[in-house]
C-alpha cells in the first residue's frame, strides 16, 4: 500500500462517516418533519418501536417508507450516474442528460395509460424497456457523429430526451383522466412513498449497487481509455455490458417509484470524485451515500417551499443542479 | 447542389394542398366549390363566418408560426454548428412556457391577450441570459448549447411547480405547453406578421455570414466576420422568431429541429438556397400537423404540437440510423 493509498483511504473513511451521519440526521430529521410535527425522541421511540401510539402510526406507515424511498432512489441514481460517468468517461453522463429518465417515464406513462390497473411492480419492467430504449438512442446518435465530444453527446441526448418528454406530454394530454398522479410523479416525487415502494425498489437498487461494487476494480481501469483497459486484461465488452444492465437497473427502478428526479446522478459522482480521486472503489460508496444524503435534505426542503403544500422534490434538485450543471461548463470551457 | 427549380414547384404543390385541406376540414368541412364561391363573392354567409374569421387567420398562423420555429431552428443549428440543435433544445421555449404558465395559472383573471407578450418576454429573458453567459465567459457554441439545456431545466423545474401547485387548472396550461392553435383570431395574425416580415430579408443578410461561420472561428474571422458580434446578431434572431411563434401558438416542438435536416437534405448546406426551403417546410409541416389534430378525434382536437412531435419523432430516429 502506498502513501499516497493510504491517505485516499482516510480521506474515503472520514467523507463515509460524514455522509453516514449526515444520511442518519437526514433520515430522522425527515421523519420528525409533517403537518404532524414529532419531536426526535418521539420519532426514536416510534423507530424502535415501543408502545402503539398515533405518533408510531403515523411514522411507521407514512414517515418512515417515504424517507427510505428517498435514501433508496437517491443512491440508485448518483451510482447510476457514477457508472455512466467512468463508462462513457463522459463528464456529463448522468440517467438524465442521457435520455435514461425520460425515456423510463414515457414507457411508464404508456403503461399507465394503456393498462390503467397496473401493478408497480409491473411498472418496473416498462420503466427498464423505457430506459434502455432512451439510453440506446442517445447512444447510436452519440456514437454516429464522427467528431463526438463529451458536449455533443450531451446534446444528443437532450435531443433524445426532448422527443420523449414530447411524447409523454401528448399522452398526458390527450388522456387527461388520470393526469394528476402523473403530472406529480413526472415533476419527481417522494412525498407518498409507501412500504410497497419501498419493497419493489429495494431489490432491484440493491442488487445494483452490489453489482457496481463488484465491478468497481474494473470501472477504475476502464475510466482510463479502452486500450488501457484492453492492456490490462480487461473484457472491455463484457464490462459496458454488465454496467449498462446496471445502470438500468438503478435508474429504471428509481424513476418507476419516484419519477424521474434530475441532476442527482450528474452532480454527486463529481463531487465525491472531487474528494477520493479516481478510483471507483472509494467513489461508489460515497456515491451512494451522498446521493442518498442528498435526496433525503432536498425532501425536507422541498417541504419547506410552500408548506403546508407538499412541492415535488424534482424541483429542488434541479435548483441544486442546474446552477452546478452551469459550473461545471463555465469551469471547463476551455476543454470542451 | 440539386435542381432547386423542381423543388420550389413541389414545395409549392404541397404548400397549396396544405393551405387548402387547413381550410376545408374540421369540425365543419367546407368544400372546394365552397370556397371558391365564397371567394367569388356569394357563398353561404355561415360558412363565410367560418372561413374568414376562424380558418383563415389559423391557416395563416401555421404557415408563419411553422416558418418563424424552423428558421430559428436553421439559425441556430447553423450558430451552435451542431444538427440537433433547435429552439427547445436550447431553452428558449421552455423560458417562454413558465412566462405563460404563471401567467395562466397564477392570475387566472387577466386577459387573454397578455400570454403571447409574457411568453415573448419569457422567451427573450431565457435568451438574453444565454447571450450574457455566452459573452461574458466566451463559451464555445457547443458548450452554448448545453448551457442553454441548463437554465430551461430551471424553467423546466417552475412550469412543474407551478403547474402541480395548481393542479386543478393545469390542463389550460398543459395544452398551451403542448402547442395549439385551437381559438387563435386575426389579433394574433396581427402580433406575428411583422416578425415575419422583418424576418425574411434578415435571412438573406444573414445567409452568406452563415456559410462563413461554419468553416470555424479562425477562417471566419480571417475572412473579415467579426465572430463575436454575428453570434450574438444570429442568437437575437432566433430569441425573436422562437419567441414571437411560441407566444401565439404555445410550444410546438420538433419543427425547428427537423424543418433544416430536410431542407439541408433537399438543397445542400448552403444556406442562401436552404433558409428558403427552411421556412416553407416548416409551414408546410405545421399548416398539415394543424389538420391533422383536428380531424383525427373530431370534434375534440389533437394539439398541433403532439401531432408535430409525431410525424418529428420517426424522421428524427430515421436520421439517426441513416448517419452511420
């Protein structure tokens, strides 16, 4: 181990108890925060159980779910990000600018309005076909141009998202009956989040992350070039396959409960690489951490926006995102 | 490049027959000899009602609304140098929808007629501050373009707010984000002519800068064009013309993203002999979509803006897979 190892090592461990705690007050914090206002030692009492009162009701059936689904999709899409970022060596590769999300929400939006009893955990599934349907467009348009640069795959992929949010649109209009829920789901929403989301979500989010980490060696080498990678031994094909299903996975599954919520993908796997450094073995975890951090305080300040009126937490990401987005291109303009 | 001759009579044929088909079908058909005598001067005074009061300024509305979208569209491709570049894809149509929306939605007693003049202003606001960054930081057409996608995630982020907060009236403000020209009259034909009158001689000067501009900064500038300041002359055009269209007729998207593919297609990429072509595709396109919405689910209309985003969608994949 070299010293150089071991100090990325300690820096990897203090940012994983930060976000661990940070993601642990976020978590209580969430639960407290309601029209029924609970103070933190009701909400420990009512996490560990203890004697059925309103308060354990209203944390165990409604608080609770909803502050996992956050942490869970919020972890899903910052790996998902994380994956794409070192897959494509893409800067801006992110579910959403790669036409993963909408193109997950428009099969969903189908599903619901072709199938209107569908079960969510069948939405899944159309919300996986969506968002390899979005993500394989982005990529023959990205990869068909022969002077690709990380911008103008981007563009590709806005371009590609723009078709299908048009498309999703239409459908919302012209079968306008079941347009509340969707509306409020398609602007990204946590707020009624329930055990049965949490249990669809939680095996596929898991599995990927356990996939990504497993593959997190091999990320590392990858992010630095293919024939670098082919040097090394790698089966690079094998590799983006493995990846791309994961990605996929994640994101699919995130915005089949959540909707597609923005930037969390994009912005986290900058950051943490702004703090660990290159090596997908430090950065998945934080990755997914920090997304989860992230999702959980955009939630509760997505209460505050207009209380007692729950806004979609979509919209605070974007306001965190959009601004970093900007960044990122003004700091590297010279590059692009 | 090809004989653009030919092309013109075609694309007149097709201009007319759209024309025609948009004043004849609706809800209640009008026939040729119709038309014609109403023309003539003695037809029957219902269907005269219709036709000069309701059909005709919508016809016209297509025909500049689809000319003005892919123009902008052409312009901007030509600027950002990039082909999938186009008024929504850059955020302008989305700066133009909050400026409606709120206005729609926050204060639904004022009157109709101040939503085209937010939606411009929207519009204008979303292209100046892209000027103002394009400018002050020096950006790269490209990273323009991306910055662009930025901001109108923010816009995009306030129509959702809005929109959800107010959910019980939303759908006022999602047809007038899907594009429509359902109950548009002479006062709107009045608001666009203007721009597009301006906007015609502006694409011969601004034809041959265009053509420079894409042999890359250096030889253009080599060439005796000041870069900088036909960038932001070109960007100021299609802030108007995007602007001016989506504050009549709502965002109807795809037209200026597919309207220059075709026309780059049809007369090659010079663009003296492609902005023409440009505009007419454009008005054709919408002059059709417009029919289309409004006789599929009659007596309820399609918006014009998903029937262009269906007929755009499939050419759009077309063009991916033909670029191998």
């Amino acid at each position: 181990m070299t010293a150089t190892d071991a100090v990325t090592r300690r820096v990897f461990a203090s940012y994983l108890f930060i976000g661990l705690l940070l993601a642990a007050t976020g978590f209580i914090w969430s639960v407290s925060l309601g029209v029924t206002d609970l103070r933190w030692n009701d909400v420990l009492q009512g996490l560990l159980g203890g004697k059925e009162t309103k308060e354990q009701l209203v944390i165990s059936t409604i608080r609770v779910p909803r502050a996992l689904v956050a942490a869970l999709a919020g972890a899903a899409l910052a790996v998902a990000g994380a994956l794409m970022q070192a897959m494509t060596r893409n800067a801006f590769a992110s579910p959403q600018i790669f036409g993963i999300n909408a193109g997950a929400s428009f099969f969903v939006v189908l599903f619901i309005v072709f199938f209107p009893g569908i079960s969510s955990s069948a939405l899944v599934f159309a919300a996986f076909a969506g968002a390899f349907m979005g993500g394989l467009l982005v990529f023959i348009l990205g990869y068909s141009n022969d002077h690709r640069t990380p911008v103008q795959l981007a563009l590709a992929g806005i371009a590609v998202s723009m078709l299908l949010s048009a498309m999703t649109e239409g459908f919302i209009v012209l079968y306008d009956n079941q347009t509340k829920n969707v509306l409020f789901w398609l602007a990204g929403a946590v707020h009624n989040g329930t055990w049965k989301d949490v249990h669809t979500v939680i095996p596929w989010s898991l599995t990927g992350m356990m996939i990504a980490l497993l593959l997190s060696r091999s990320l590392t080498i990858l992010s630095l070039g293919d024939d670098i990678a082919r040097g090394l031994g790698q089966n690079i094909l094998f590799i983006r396959l493995a990846v791309s299903c994961t990605v996929i996975m994640l994101a699919g599954s995130a915005v089949s409960i959540v909707g597609p919520i923005g930037f969390v993908g994009l912005i986290v796997p900058h950051i943490v690489r702004h703090w660990v450094g290159v090596d997908y073995r430090f950065i998945l975890p934080l990755t997914a951490v920090f997304g989860s951090v992230l999702l959980l305080y955009a939630d509760i300040v997505s209460r505050f926006i207009s209380y007692p009126f729950e806004s979609p937490v979509g919209i605070v990401t974007t306001g965190i995102g959009a601004p970093y987005l900007l960044y990122l291109l003004l700091r590297r303009r010279g590059r692009l | 490049m090809r004989r653009p001759k030919y092309l013109y009579g075609v694309l007149a044929a097709a201009l007319l027959t759209a024309v025609m088909l948009n004043l004849m079908l609706g809800t209640v058909s009008v026939s040729f000899r119709q038309i014609g005598s109403i023309f003539m001067g003695h037809g029957d005074s219902q269907l005269l009602n219709i036709l000069v009061n309701y059909r005709l300024p919508r016809m016209l509305l297509c025909l500049m609304v689809g000319g003005c979208l892919a123009l902008a569209g052409a312009i901007l491709q030509g600027l950002i140098q990039n082909p999938l570049a186009s008024p929504d894809v850059i955020g302008l149509s989305k700066g133009a929808g909050l400026a409606a929306v709120m206005i729609i939605l926050l204060f639904p007693g004022a009157p109709v007629g101040i939503i085209p003049w937010a939606a411009f202003i929207g519009a204008s606001i979303m292209g100046a501050a892209l000027m103002f960054i394009a400018t002050r930081f020096e950006l790269k057409p490209t990273s323009l373009a991306l910055s662009g996608m930025a901001l109108g995630a923010m816009a995009g982020a306030g129509i959702q707010y809005v929109t959800v907060k107010h959910m019980n009236d939303a759908n006022t403000a999602l047809l007038w984000l899907a594009g429509s020209l359902w109950g548009r009259s002479w006062e709107h034909v009045w608001l666009l002519l203007p721009w597009a009158i301006i906007a015609v001689p502006l694409l011969f000067y601004l034809s041959f800068r265009l053509d420079v501009l894409q042999l890359g900064d250096n030889a253009a500038s080599g060439l005796g064009l000041s870069v900088r300041h036909i960038r932001i002359v070109l960007l100021t055009a299609a802030v108007c013309l995007t602007g001016i269209s989506v504050a009549v007729a709502g965002t109807i998207g795809f037209i200026g993203l597919i309207a220059p593919h075709m026309a780059r297609k049809l007369t090659g990429p010079i663009h003296k002999h492609m902005l023409p072509v440009t505009a007419l595709l454009g008005a054709i396109l919408v002059t059709f979509s417009d029919v289309i919405g409004r006789i599929v689910i009659s007596p309820r209309e399609v918006p014009v803006g998903i029937v262009t985003a269906i007929i755009g969608a499939p050419y759009f994949l077309y063009l991916l897979g033909k670029k191998k």
